[in-house]
C-alpha cells in the first residue's frame, strides 16, 4: 500500500518585502508606461525622450505627476529590497 505524505513547509521570511518591492517597481513601470502612451515615446520613428518630454499634454500638470510616481515607485521599490 503507497500513501503519499506532503513534506513540512516551513514559513518563507522575507516574502513579504520581495512582494512590496515587485509591487513598487509595477507602480514605476506603470507610471513609465503611461509616459510613453502620452507622449509616443518608444514608438517605431517617434520622438526622442526630451523632444516627447516636451510635447506632454498639460506639461505643467502630467510631467511632476508622471515623474513623481516614476520616481516614488523606484525609491520605494529600493527601500523595500534593501531595508525591509
């Protein structure tokens, strides 16, 4: 008679952190994702990046706001794998 036994898991540390962090940096990404719908950067041809920083709708309103989530999402993402 075969019965099959599950092995011990025993609690992962740190899973938590890592997830913050991949977390974060998906805010960053994002936050450069929309960048580059906004502005056609990255696009076969397009503008280069100060030429479609420049042409950002409403610049004064979307640059510090794609930015500051650009730069929010990789300092958290540095804290949460370096400190945490």
């Amino acid at each position: 008679m075969c019965t099959w036994t599950t092995p011990s898991r025993s609690p992962r540390t740190g899973t938590q952190e890592i997830d913050a962090a991949i977390l974060t940096l998906c805010l960053a990404m994002l936050a450069f994702g929309s960048y580059c719908l906004l502005t056609g950067f990255g696009s076969r041809n397009g503008p280069g990046f100060a030429a479609s920083w420049n042409s950002l709708p409403a610049p004064t309103v979307t640059g510090p706001v794609v930015g500051g989530l650009f730069a929010l999402g990789i300092l958290a993402a540095l804290v949460c794998a370096l400190v945490l």
